[in-house]
C-alpha cells in the first residue's frame, strides 16, 4: 500500500507541481488549498506525511503546525516555503516541523528527502523503546502489555491493536473506515457492527462507566476520539 501525503499549498500550480513529484515516487496524495481544510482532513484521516507551505490564504503554515501538535497529531511535516530566511527554518522547527525545504526546489530532491522522513519516523516508532505512556495508560513495548494507572489491562489481541492506535494518536478522530484499514487492513470485509462491538467490549475494560465513557469519546457522525 503506497504512502500517503497531505499537500497543503493554496497555489494551484504548485499543488500540481507537488502532486506530480509524489506520484513520480509511487505515493498517494491529498491536496488542501487552506489551513481549515488541512486541519478538517487531518481529523478524519490518517497519513504519512504533510508538506505544509508558509504563507496560506487563511492562515500560516504555522499556524497550523502548532494546531496539530497540540491537538497530538504527530505525523511529520516538511515546509515547503518560498521563504528562504533562517528565522522561518529555525521557527517552523521549533512549531513542530521536520524538516523544511525551500521554492525552487529540485523534484529529485524532494522526493528523496520526503521518502527518508518517512522512513526515518516509522523505524522511530518500531524501535521505540520501553514505555508509551498516554494519561493513566501506558503500553510496554517490549512485553506488549497495556497498564491503567499501574494495573494490567487484559486485551484480546483486535482490542490491544485498538488501544495502541488510540495511545499513539491522542487526539485524532478517527472513523469507522479509518479503523477498518488500520486494524483489519484494507480489502477485508467488516460488518459494520464489528467496530461497535469492539469499541464497547474495550470501554468496558478501560472506562470507570462504559455507558458514559471519559476516554473513548463518540464523536457524532464522525467516528471516535481518544481522551487521555
């Protein structure tokens, strides 16, 4: 399954021009031309990578880097700027960003440093050592045990996937489809019950009250938030 990446640029040419570049090195693309519509995506979607660029009709690029980070969205981004000042680098780092490359760019250039921030941010998340730790909840890595305020957490093996997506992305909204393609994967037939099913069968493991949840929060006509 190709990688997917979320260009936000408000310039038609250069969402094109970027488009173009990404589909060259076998990746799927989003476009946004505003920050709201970045952020709306981001809540509904899951991907590999955003290039964020500075200046946006709405909003900066900024703006929007520091809206994500606080909402625990931690997919990387790279700016992809007209502004080649050193504050702008030094600043978009600082907000969150990745890494930051500057208009003109070379396409080879820039498809290769995308493919390495993405490669180097999954061997981050599959070499992580020892705790993830998320409110009261926390999953050891190298046991693959889940704890709540210190107390194991006896979960299925779908119900321990669901939970990690959840300590890993606090935060995120995701929908019914977004859950189907990361713990079924895609192409599998699932009732539409099932993430019911085992949304409830894990409130009813992790919540104080399953029929008011704290921490598995339904989000309506959307799908589901994680509340640490």
């Amino acid at each position: 399954m190709a990688d997917k990446i979320l260009i936000v640029d408000d310039d038609p040419a250069i969402r094109k021009l970027l488009e173009k570049v990404m589909h060259s090195n076998d990746l799927e693309t989003t476009a946004a031309d505003s920050g709201a519509l970045a952020l709306q995506l981001l809540s509904e979607h899951t991907y590999d990578l955003i290039l964020m660029d500075v200046m946006l009709g709405d909003m900066e690029g900024f703006e929007v880097i520091k809206r994500l980070r606080s909402q625990g969205i931690k997919t990387p981004v790279m700016i992809v700027s007209g502004r080649s000042e050193d504050y702008d680098s030094l600043y978009g780092l600082s907000v969150g960003a990745d890494d930051y490359i500057t208009k003109p760019f070379r396409p080879v250039v820039l498809g290769a440093k995308v493919k390495a921030l993405i490669r180097r941010n999954r061997d981050m998340i599959l070499e992580k050592p020892g705790l993830l730790e998320c409110g009261p909840f926390s999953y050891n890595y190298s046991t693959m045990r889940f704890y709540k305020n210190g107390g194991e957490l006896i979960l299925s093996a779908r119900e321990a996937a669901l939970l990690l997506l959840f300590l890993q992305h606090p935060g995120q909204v995701y929908t019914k489809d977004m859950i189907y393609e990361q713990i079924w994967g895609t192409g599998v037939a699932v009732d539409d019950n099932a993430i019911m099913v085992y949304i409830n069968r894990l409130r009813g493991k992790i919540e104080d009250d399953r029929q008011k949840p704290d921490h598995i929060v339904t989000v309506r006509g959307l799908g589901y938030r994680f509340v640490p």
